[in-house]
C-alpha cells in the first residue's frame, strides 16, 4: 500500500531536490516548479562504477550538491516522492548535506 504524500512545491529561491530510486539505479534531480524546469540532473549511469549502492548514492548526492551549488542553489526542498528515507534515498541527502546544500 503506497502513502499518500502532500505535494511538495519548489519555487526559484528554494527548488525541489527529487530523488527516485529503481531496482538498479538511483536519480537525482533539481527542479525549479514555477518555471517547469530541470536545472541540474544526475544519476548512477553516470558514475563510474555504476553500480547504485549506499556508498555510490552518498557520492552521487555530493556530486548534485556541487552542480547545484555552481547554478547559485544554496537552499532545497527535499522530495523523496513514495520511497521511504532509508538506505540510498538517505545516502543521497547525506551527500548533499555534506557538500553544503541546505534543506
């Protein structure tokens, strides 16, 4: 049974972090809502090694926070959609704490 969640906005000072997580793979994305728009998009394809453990999401985290923080994006809104915050979804919001975002 999913949980339904109160939707969660983003506006240009504090956009929307979104983290979804496959079977395989983990997606970040930060998005401004008033604008419709991806201002910067990560995943574990991109990593090296690939593969989408708790080790490679907090690094997959911190490299978001580091794209973000060169747009100017200092403040976010953390959007975990139906996942719960555990395992690689919490790994991705340590990351991006560690390298300064603030949520």
């Amino acid at each position: 049974m999913r949980r339904i969640i109160k939707s969660i906005k983003g506006t240009s000072e504090r956009p929307r972090l979104v983290v979804s997580k496959s079977l395989n793979n983990v997606y970040a994305q930060v998005i401004d809502d008033n604008l419709s728009k991806t201002l910067v998009g990560i995943s574990s394809l991109s990593l090296d090694n690939g593969r989408a453990n708790v080790k490679n999401s907090t690094i997959l985290g911190e490299k978001i926070a580091e794209e973000a923080i060169k747009l100017g994006i200092k403040k976010v809104v953390f959007d975990r959609g139906d996942c719960i915050y555990h395992g690689r979804i919490k790994a991705v919001a340590d990351g991006a704490r560690n390298k300064g975002l603030e949520f």
